[in-house]
C-alpha cells in the first residue's frame, strides 16, 4: 500500500501532441480555471501555471481539481508551474517564500499531470555572477536531489531582469557563460533551461547557434520575441537613450520561429512553447489576445500545421 501512495505522488509528464510540440499560453496561477475555460477554445495546447514570488497559501488540490476539469476533453494539458522571485539572497524581498514555494511546487506539481517546475535562479544582490555559485550550489543541490527522487525536472528561465554579470537583483541564468557554471555546480539531469529567444535577443546574442549547442538542456520555451532596431545599435549604440530593442509575441519579431521548432525537433524535444504575453508594445491592452491568437496560429504553422496522417 506504502508503495502505491509513493507512485501517485511521482509527477507525470505531460503527453506528448501529435504535432510533437505543443503551442499554449501562460496563465496566472490563483485564478487560472476561469482565465483557462475562457481562452480554451481558441486553440490553446498547454498552460503554464505562474505563481509569481510566491506559492503559499495555494489550494493545491481543489485548484488542481478545477484546472482539470477545465481542460478533461479538451487534449491541453498543463506543461509546468513556476515561481519567479529570488531564492539565493536571503535579503531579496520575499525571499523565503520563494524559496519554500520551490520545495512546493516540486512537491505539488503531480497534481496537475506535470512534471516540470520553473523559475529565477535567483542571484547574490549586486554582486558578480560567479559569487553566486557556491550559494546556487547549497540551494538547489537538495533541490534537485529532492525533485529527482519525484520524477520532477526543474528549469531556469534566461531573464535578466535588468542585472548583468556585475550586478542585479534576480537572477543569474541569462548568460550561457553562467549556464555552464550552474549545471557543472549541480550536474545533473533534471535541471535545465526555460528558454526563449528574446531575452538573448535583447543582449545582442543570436538565438539560433545558441539554441543549436543549448537545445538537449531546454526543458520548456517562452513563446516571446523581441524586434532589434540595428540602425539605432549602429548610430547610438546601446547605453544611450534610445531604445534598440522590444519585446514581442511570436509573429511580430525577427526570429525565424521554424528554424527555433526545427532545432528543438531534432534534439528530441517534446515539450510545450508557450506564450508570454504582456510584452508587446503594439498588441497589448484590448490587442493583447488578438495578438496571442495570432501568436499562437503563427507557432502552429511554424511547426508544420495540423498533423496528416502518411499514406499507407
């Protein structure tokens, strides 16, 4: 009997689509079955649960038990839940809280049929990336022991956060320099990436090689792009005041999204890109689900379109 409750609390992956590579839409956590039931059925495949910097006082399972009633029938699943707060410092604001809401999430995440969770590696404040590793180390070393041992996998998303390698308040896993120094810290393969092109756009760095050498690591993709204004990085640079850079929803940037599916297709990967909305300087406000439909039209034909069957 002890054996079989054990099971049931290991988290399981969400299955994969036919496509091979679903296309859905961030939601937030705390009100995530009417914000779901409602934009369901545009077409939506996954939902990635965000919980901003904390996930206490969440009802796991009677909220779980509604977001899946949402979605019985529909074939979307929910690809991964995350927190997005700073869980090295111990002087970053609600950083307990954060770093309980990691061991919570791992612990919870079955629940939703899912087993990845994802968020800020978090940082030392102000200090150089490399000073946070030995505290990267004693934090999600247990962390990821603790969520192997529950079949979960555990991913870092590439945002800045406004930081650099000097300085910032959030998190250290924007630059592939510090990627390699977090997973030779903890080596092992339950930790990955929650990539998205624009956040390396937006540092001037080529998504596309870089996806080639980094694809094996990345557990789940950011559908969000970015536009480079080149003839304002060619005539002002980048530390003046004009603005060089916007983030976009897929289909209004420059990343060729085929190639970014391609990569990912031909390094196995079977996971979910899902929307970040809220960015886009254009469609936004009333524009903002027209333009995640879009979005999300844009991705599937990206990966191919609708799935046919081969001739016999």
């Amino acid at each position: 009997m002890a054996t079989k409750k054990a099971a049931s609390k290991k988290a399981s992956p969400a299955k994969p689509c036919k496509e091979g590579v679903r296309v859905g839409t961030l939601a937030p956590a705390r009100n995530a079955a009417g914000y779901i039931k409602q934009i369901l059925p545009y077409g939506f495949e996954s939902f990635s649960l965000t919980f901003g910097g904390s996930a206490k006082g969440y009802d796991f399972p009677k909220n779980a038990a509604q977001i899946n009633e949402v979605l019985t029938g529909s074939g979307a699943v929910i690809s991964s839940v995350g927190v997005f707060g700073n869980p090295l410092d111990p002087g970053a604001q609600n950083h307990k809280a954060t770093l309980e809401s990691w061991k919570i999430l791992i612990d919870n995440v079955h629940r939703f049929g899912c087993d990845l969770v994802c968020g800020f590696a978090g940082r030392l404040i102000d200090k150089p990336i490399n000073e946070s590793m030995k505290q990267f180390k004693k934090v999600f070393g247990p962390l990821a022991k603790h969520a192997a041992d529950k079949g979960v996998r555990l991913a870092f998303e590439n945002c800045d956060m406004g930081g650099d390698w000097n300085r910032g308040n959030w998190n250290i896993a924007h630059n592939p320099t510090a990627w390699e120094m977090m997973f030779n810290e903890v080596p092992t393969k339950n930790l990955g990436l929650e990539w998205e092109p624009c956040h390396q756009m937006v540092s001037l760095i080529d998504p596309i090689p870089q996806l080639r050498k980094w694809a094996p690591r990345v557990f789940h993709v950011h559908g969000k792009d970015a536009t480079i204004a080149w003839d304002v990085v060619r005539e002002h640079g980048v530390h003046g005041p004009h603005q060089f850079a916007w983030h976009r929803t897929p289909g209004f940037g420059d990343t060729n999204w085929s190639d970014v599916i391609t990569i990912l297709r031909m390094n196995g990967f079977k996971g979910s890109i899902d929307i970040e909305g809220w960015h886009d300087p254009v469609y936004r406000d009333d524009l903002e689900m027209t333009g995640q439909v879009r979005a999300l039209n844009y991705l599937k034909d990206c990966r191919g379109g609708t799935h046919v069957k081969n001739p016999v």
